[in-house]
C-alpha cells in the first residue's frame, strides 16, 4: 500500500510540474508576442521639440501674408543620420526647385485629392510651399547639426522664390523610439495636402521615384480609380528588383526574404508584394485616418499600415522605383543578427492581427 501511494504521488506531483511548466512557457509566449501592445502605453507619453529652421514657419507665400497648406509635406524619419542625409536632403530639394520638380508640385495641386476647404486654400500656380520634416529619433550622434548644416549650405534665395517656398523643421523625440515612432510624429505635424515619407540613407532616387509616385496617383484621379474618396496610398517597391537582388544574396538572406513575404500575405496581405520600401505617398486624408491608429514603433510599422489601409478601405498602388543599397545601415547584416529581426518582425505581425481581431486595439475615428 505505502508503494502504490508513492508511486501515485510521484506521478501526481511530476504531471503537476508539467501542467505548471507548459502554462508558464504559454503565458511567456502570449507575452512575448503581444509584447509591441505593452509599449504602445509608453507610446502615450512620448514627447518631442519642433525647431523652426525655416525664416518663415507659417507657410506663408511670399506674395500675401495668407496661411495656406503646403502642397507637399516630406517626412524624413533619422537615427544617427549624420553621414547620409546631407546627400539625401541636398538631392531631393535640387530636384523640387528644378522646373521638373515645379512641373510635379503643379500635377500635385491639380490633383483631385483635397477636400474642398483645402482646395480653397492652397497656394497660387505661381507658388508652391514645401514642408520638410525631419524627425531626430533620438540620434546620439550629430544628425542635427548635419541638417542645420546642409541648410546652410543651400542657396537661401531658392528657399523664398518667385516658385516655391521650403519651410524646414527638426522634430526631436525625446528618446530612440523607433521608425515607426518617427514617422507616426512626423505624419501627424506634417500639414501638407500630400504626405511623403522617405527614409533618410536616399537609396531611393528621389526624382524619378516621386514622378512616378505622383503619375500613378495622377492616373487613377484621371480614370475614377479612387471613386470620391480623396484616401489614396502610393507605395514604392522594390518587387521589380527581387530576381536581381536574389543573385547576388546568401542561401540564408534569400530564404528570409521569402520567409518574410510568406507570413506578411498570412497575416496582413497578399496584395502588396514589398511593404518595407521606405518611399510611400500619402494623400492627407489617408496619412490622418492611419497614423492617429498607428500603434507599432519599430521596423514592422508597414505592415500595420497596409492592415488599416485594408480596413479602412484605402486603396493602395504599388509602383515600382529606382532603388540601390547605401552603406551605413543602421540593421546588422550578420545572419543571426537577420534572423532575430525576422522573428521580431513576425511576432508583430501576429501581435497586429491578433490586437485588431480581438479588439485590443481600435480604429480611431477619423
């Protein structure tokens, strides 16, 4: 009798250690996944400077002393920046005061994406206003001062002429918090009829990919594509040059990639093909009705944008750019270190589609 009791016991005790076991190793699981919800509260308390760069912060034209919207906000999210985006910023204002880039602010402002009372304040054909925002995610190094520099170094009389006028911010976070952090600040202040957001490194050519952006935009307004709403997301891809990027990858890069693409068609779309590109246009309906939901911080934020695109019934189009990889980037291209942004990336994914399904996160009405 006293062995079958122990016996009984033991088996007791040993399920016991297996039942606590597994709902522990659960819960550390549900947590570590819904971990991007928990920081969504310290999201709340993020804070931030606007330094005015510009002569003139109230956008207003050289003509009258009417505030009116800039037709063209640039969201430029930068953590430790200082080496790369001088060429960046210096390429994409030379290309918006080139009359090409007069010509495209022209094919903005003719667009039919504004609700009336913007219409009725935009600038003259003969003036365009362009709001440049770059948001310091808490940079350590001298990023700031690299703007303030470049700035400088521009020519002042193209800022304040006949054709446009550029109005330039720094907005600092008050810590890192993430790209998705950056660009969420950075969208929520721009105030431009359109909004732009372009990483800082300039991989993509900033030129030739906008004109694009703005003809597919353009061509939809044109053919009804949009019907009446003025919500329109125009994202550049790099899809187009996937075959060629595959070539020269490592057997582990490549099987990331496709790995990554899997789960972003299971779990957020299989209508969008690249939704890392940082060069995506926003009309300001749409950048207001994502970036007031916004929730995720970090590298994943794109996804969660093409999720709230998806449910609030915002057209994407993709279109392909001229892109090319710049030294310097701020991700490890070390296998594990790849590996471990992939798992982290996948554990958003899933936080999203689970937080939206469950209604632990709610769409803010617009």
């Amino acid at each position: 009798m006293i062995t079958i009791t122990t016996t009984s016991s033991l088996s007791y005790s040993f399920g016991t250690i297996l039942a606590s076991v597994a709902t522990f190793l659960l819960t550390l699981g549900v947590s570590w996944i819904l971990y991007p919800a928990w920081l969504v509260r310290l999201a709340e308390r993020l804070e931030w400077t606007v330094e005015e760069l510009s002569e003139d912060g109230k956008h207003s034209t050289n003509k009258a002393d009417t505030t009116v919207y800039p037709i063209l906000s640039l969201v430029i999210p930068a953590y430790n920046e200082q080496d790369r985006i001088p060429i960046m910023l210096q390429d994409a204002h030379e290309y918006l005061i080139s009359p090409k880039g007069i010509a495209l602010l022209q094919k903005l402002q003719d667009s039919r994406y504004h609700s009336k009372g913007e219409r009725s304040e935009l600038q003259t054909p003969q003036s365009f206003v362009v709001e440049w925002l770059i948001v310091n995610d808490g940079s350590n190094d001298c990023t700031c001062n690299a703007v303030r520099r470049t700035l400088q170094q521009i020519d002042k009389s193209s800022l304040t002429s006949e054709k446009t006028l550029h109005c330039w911010k720094i907005v600092s976070l008050n810590r890192n918090s993430g790209k998705g952090a950056a660009v969420k600040t950075g969208m929520n202040l721009a105030s431009g009829i359109f909004h732009l957001m372009v990483d800082a490194d300039g991989a993509t050519e900033f030129g030739v990919g906008l004109q694009k952006l703005v003809d597919k935009l353009s061509e939809a307004s044109a053919y009804g594509q949009s019907g009446s709403s003025t919500m329109m997301v125009a994202f550049g891809s790099r899809a187009h040059l996937q075959e060629k990027a595959t070539a020269h990858r490592s057997f582990v890069r490549t099987l990331l990639m496709k790995a990554f693409h899997f789960f972003v068609s299971l779990f957020v779309s299989s209508k969008i093909h690249d939704t890392q590109c940082g060069f995506k246009l926003f009309t300001k309906a749409a950048s207001n009705a994502i970036f007031d939901t916004l929730h995720l911080q970090r590298w994943a934020f794109d996804t969660e944008v093409v999720l709230l695109c998806e449910q609030l019934g915002i057209r994407i189009i993709e279109v392909g750019v001229p892109w090319h990889e710049v030294d310097g980037s701020k991700l490890s291209t070390s296998k594990l270190a790849l590996a471990i942004v992939s798992i982290t990336m996948l554990r958003d994914m899933i936080c999203v589609r689970l937080c939206y399904t469950f209604g632990i996160w709610k769409i803010k009405p617009s």
